[in-house]
C-alpha cells in the first residue's frame, strides 16, 4: 500500500460538563480528525489527541497539525507498506511528537484492517495471538467537584448507570479529606485517586493518609519527568503506584520497572506514538507483571473506537478510562455514539476496521478540507 493523501479536520466540541484537574480547567475539547487515503483509495480515520495547550504534554493540537503537514507528509513519499506497524518504523526518525504520529498511525491501521475485512480488535488481537472480547467493562474519571455533596451525588449517579470503576481527580493535600469521606460512603467502591503530578515527597505525610483507603492505585502523584522520586515513594506505601505522564514510549516503561517506579501503567495509545508501540509495551508489561490499563482522553467517538479495539485484548482487565460518549459530549462526531451497556460495558465494534462512520454534518465538513498531497 501507498499513501496518496491526507487531510486534516479541527473539531471543537463542548463537553456535557467541565472537567478539572490539577492542570486544567476544560469546557471544550478540541481535537483534529485525521483522513488518510491510499493510492488504491481506501481510506482511515485517526484523531489527534493533544490538547488546545501543552499542560498535558509539549504537543499542542496547534503544533501537531503543523507537525502532520510539514515533517509527517514529506516523508511518506513513495513510502509503501504492507503492514502498519511499518509506519512507525518509518516515522522514528522524528523525535517525540508521538501525539501527531498516532493521529496518523491510527488511520493507517483502520485502512489496513478494512483491507483485511476484519476489525480493528480482530486484528490487534491476531498479533497478540488472542481472541478479543465482544464487551469490556469500563470505568469512570470525575474531575474536581465544587462540593462533596456534588461529589458524592455523581459517583452515584455513575454507579447507577452501571460504571465498575471510579477515578477522582485530585488537586492537592487539601482533597485528601475528600478522599476519605467518599470511602466512608462507598467502603466497596472499586477507587482510584490521580493526582496529574499535584504532590512533592514533602508531602508523604499527606500520601500515607491515601494509603489507608485501600484505593486500586494512586496515579501520577508526583512530576512528569520524574522516575526516582516516585520509586522512593512507592517503598513507602501499600497502594501501587501508577505511571501517566511519563510514559511516551516502551523505554520509559522499561526505566519504570527497572527502578520500581510504579506497579502499574496508564497507557494512552496517541501519547506513546500510536497502536505498533502500544502493542509492544503491552507485551513487555505482562511479561514484567506490571497492571496495564486503558486510560482514555476525552477522545470523540473516532477516538474512543480505537480505545475500545484496544481495550478488548484480554491482557487488559482493569476497567479503563473509556467511558460511554453522552459521559461528555450531547453530540459525537460519529452516527452511532458508544452507549453503556449492562453491566457498565462497553461493546467493541466488529465491522472492518474501526467500525465508526462520521455523521452527514462532520462528513460534510471534512469533505471541504483541502487534501495534503503526498508527493
């Protein structure tokens, strides 16, 4: 296969309600829907993650884009494949930017699984060798709340809806408090607290009161850039420890077990580089015995459905951050939004490839993007 264009679609949707955390305070999320067609005219859908400011990572929605049609496109001249995992083979000579990279990725491995009349899970699933699952449960994340009457109120509406796991997002010592009395409340709720870096190891005192509420892992509580510190704390508490924000490839992983970092990992696809290095940091953490999980990014529907063919490798069994698409958006860019089923599952889309179709109205729109040739 040969790719002969691409084009670029930036979408801005409101979300249902704001969700804070110790970086950001969002009420929108924006994203780039990214096309990718081949000579023989298949084509994919991927979607650029990274935010409107570089408060999660250095990648912007701004200088991905910019990344895409300056240093991506020219290197795909005359670039043929016969898999996808040889795209990011060919792209590993840009350094970082593994936010664009997945974008575009994403949507070579969707053209690549309807080439194979499979889906996108299937297909992940064959280069595992394992069967994918129809359903996965998944979880929910709830950013700061104005009360704890407020709190308490919407984890149980989330409970009711069928959710099996639920992630807070604290901002501080001032939240553990917090913390504490939704355990009162919930003393069987499968919980987990992340921090988004918001603590120093000045603040043990404070970490060791999270370590008695029994919570499935503590996540990021301390620097983006840091793999020392947090294996310091972790000899220090019962609670494992979870990696986020450090984590953009399988040598981070790797730095992590070797020093005893963490015990688990929240993996994003688009911020590793995209599905080919996700696959391999899966196998090297079940190997290695560390938890891997799905965590997600307000991700649009199109987003979501490569999160979802993910997420049912059974290697994955703690509920991710995936979540049904009326948790944050009234309107999805794709025709069938992903609804909670029974059980507070999720099913995993079974036609070819990421088995998602844009509405009329984002059809539209992308239709009036100019393609970017690739010469």
């Amino acid at each position: 296969m040969q790719i002969k264009k691409i084009r670029l679609l930036p979408v801005t949707l409101p979300l249902i309600s704001s969700f804070k955390t110790s970086e950001d305070n969002l009420n929108t999320r924006e994203v780039t829907l990214v096309q990718v067609s081949t000579t023989t005219g298949l084509s994919g859908l991927g979607e650029l993650e990274a935010f409107a400011h570089p408060t999660y990572t250095a990648e912007t929605q701004a200088t991905a884009r910019q990344m895409i049609q300056q240093e991506i496109v020219p290197l795909l001249t005359d670039f043929q494949f016969a898999l996808p995992e040889e795209l990011s083979q060919h792209l590993a000579v840009i350094q970082g930017n593994q936010m664009a990279k997945a974008a575009v990725e994403t949507a070579v491995w969707d053209l690549y699984a309807q080439s194979q009349q499979k889906s996108l899970a299937a297909v992940l699933a064959q280069r595992l060798q394992v069967r994918p699952r129809r359903q996965i449960a998944v979880g929910v994340s709830i950013g700061q709340q104005p009360s704890v009457d407020q709190l308490l109120q919407k984890i149980q509406l989330y409970l009711n809806q069928g959710y099996q796991r639920i992630k807070l997002k604290i901002t501080g010592v001032a939240e553990i408090a917090m913390v504490e009395h939704v355990r009162q409340q919930f003393p069987k709720l499968n919980l987990m607290v992340d921090a988004n870096s918001a603590f120093t190891l000045t603040e043990l005192p404070a970490l060791r009161r999270l370590d008695k509420l029994n919570l499935a892992m503590i996540e990021q509580p301390l620097a983006t850039d840091d793999f020392v510190q947090h294996a310091h704390l972790q000899k220090q508490l019962t609670t494992s420890l979870c990696l986020d924000e450090n984590i953009f490839g399988l040598a981070d992983v790797a730095t992590a077990v070797t020093l005893k970092s963490a015990r688990a990992i929240n993996l994003k696809l688009a911020r590793v580089g995209g599905l080919t290095n996700t696959l391999a940091i899966v196998q090297y953490c079940q190997k290695q015995r560390i938890e891997v999980w799905c965590g997600g990014m307000l991700e649009t529907g199109v987003g979501r459905a490569a999160n979802l063919a993910l997420d049912s490798l059974p290697l994955f069994t703690f509920p991710g951050d995936i979540s049904a698409s009326d948790r944050y958006f009234s309107e999805d860019v794709i025709q069938k939004p992903f609804e909670l089923a029974q059980g507070g599952r999720l099913t995993v889309p079974d036609q070819a490839g990421l088995g998602v179709n844009l509405t009329a109205k984002y059809l539209g729109k992308m239709a009036e993007q100019t393609w970017i040739g690739v010469n």
